[in-house]
C-alpha cells in the first residue's frame, strides 16, 4: 500500500528543502499542530514539558487550538513557560465541545467534532503553503522528533503504525494522531479528500487510511519505525528505542497517566 521511495521536492533539484519556507504566515518555519481542551490541559502540559526541549524556535512554530472557549486562556498562560512560546488560538468555524464537565470520550459526539477538525486544520495550514505536524497530546517525546523527520527525506506525508502487531507488509491502519504533511500538490490533495471523507464520520483514520490507500501511487507516503514510535499496546516493549511514546488504546486520562508515570514520562510537578 505505502511507498517509502516516492520523494517529493519542495526546492530546486539541487538543494531541496526539508520543510517549506513559504509558509504564509510563519515564513521559513514549519507548524506544530496540537487540538487542547480543558479537560486535557494536563495532558498538554506533560507534552509540551518534554517537546519543547526539542523544538527550535527559529523554524519550529507551536499551534495549540482551543477545543472549548474555556482552554484559550489557560492555553495563552502557558505560552512561554517552558521555553516555547506558541499561538493560542480559536477556530470560529469549528463546533467546539463543551467545557470541563463535557463528555469528549473516545467516540462520544464531542470527540468527533475534534478529529473531523484534525483534517480540516491540516489543509488550511497546507494551503497557506505550510509544513505541518499534527500531533495528539496524549504523547511523550524523548528525544528530538523533528530530527527524525528531518533524517528521513522529503514525502508527502509521514505517519506512524497503529497497529497492535506492526507488520511492514501490512500498513493499512496508520495512525491520524502523528502526520507530517508537505504542501506538495499531492499533499494537499490528500488534506483536502481526507476531510471530505470524514464528514459525518464518527471516527477519522479509518477515513485515513482509504484515501491513502485510493491515492496509493500518487502519495508519497514514509511510515516510522514502530519501535521508534510505538503505540500503546506497545510502548513498554520498546521503551528503550521509543523516540515518542503515545498512551492511546488506554481507557480515560487516569490510565494514560499511568502509563506515561510507569514509563518515567509523567512530569509530576506540572500536574494540577
């Protein structure tokens, strides 16, 4: 399904860039996509303890959007705080979930109005001609992620496994919560179909993944070694090699803790 060779260059043949530097907004840098509500201002927290260590802010630029009005504010307090200022900001085209109290469990209403958003931000930013990571928040670095993405080339779009037992021969379940896209033609392309196949949707990988496998040929697509970005059912089996750990496949945010706490990725002076 995936090609691992099919390089798209975003510069002149001879001197590619590893990121587009015409991003309309943020020019010369590339953008750090997080979703925050304020149930998970923790979660967010605890991420950005250990990413922003590993985030340059020269060509690095950090966006956190509020999921509910109630996260902007405490997300403009944190701007800064550990060494990274970012842009809080809200989409006022996006049907926001509730406040503190609100139901945005896996699968809930509210949880689908937050990842039929994801593709929908994704294609905004490639269409301003910007490099993009999206990155769930329910995840811990551990060392530098943006250099690994610098060390495998130019694609299209980079991803991760999610499945339970990677098989390299098999990749038709890779992850929504880990995308680096380029705004190559193919790029957005796939921004663009990726969205309109989530309308109406509860979940959106498995939308995902059909466009990915629909534009198989057309999408240069490079999936992460799952040993370097294991997910949950396999991240203390690979805790040693894990460059990024995500707690997903884990019922509530008490059971995401605790694995990120057993895996010494919990900053326990930062919980509230």
């Amino acid at each position: 399904m995936m090609s691992h060779l099919q390089l798209t260059k975003l510069g002149a043949a001879d001197a590619p860039e590893l990121w587009s530097s015409h991003c309309a907004p943020y020019p010369g840098k590339r953008i750090v996509f997080v979703s925050v509500s304020s149930q998970f201002m923790d979660m967010f927290r605890n991420w950005l303890v250990h990413a922003s260590p590993h985030l340059n802010p020269e060509t690095d630029q950090l966006v956190a959007y509020a999921e509910n009005p109630e996260a902007l504010p405490l997300l403009q307090s944190l701007s800064g705080q550990y060494g990274v200022r970012f842009d809080a900001r809200v989409d006022k085209s996006w049907h926001h979930v509730g406040g503190a109290d609100s139901n945005c469990r896996h699968g809930s209403a509210s949880y689908a109005s937050v990842v039929t958003h994801t593709p929908k931000v994704i294609s905004d930013w490639l269409e301003s001609n910007c490099t993009v990571l999206y990155h769930d928040i329910d995840t811990a670095w551990r060392s530098s992620v943006m250099s690994i993405l610098d060390s495998v080339g130019v694609h299209d779009v980079v991803a991760t496994d999610d499945a339970r037992d990677p098989n390299p021969a098999n990749l038709t379940n890779l992850c929504g919560c880990f995308l680096y896209v380029q705004p190559s033609a193919a790029g957005k392309a796939f921004a663009r179909r990726w969205f309109d196949a989530s309308k109406g949707k509860m979940f959106n990988q498995p939308p995902m993944n059909e466009v990915l496998s629909e534009m198989h040929g057309e999408l240069g697509v490079f999936v992460l070694p799952p040993a370097m970005f294991p997910n949950g059912w396999n991240a203390k089996a690979n805790i040693k090699t894990a460059v990024a750990v995500h707690a997903n496949y884990l019922k509530g945010t008490d059971s995401k803790i605790e694995l990120l706490r057993k895996l010494s990725l919990w900053s326990e002076r930062d919980a509230a």
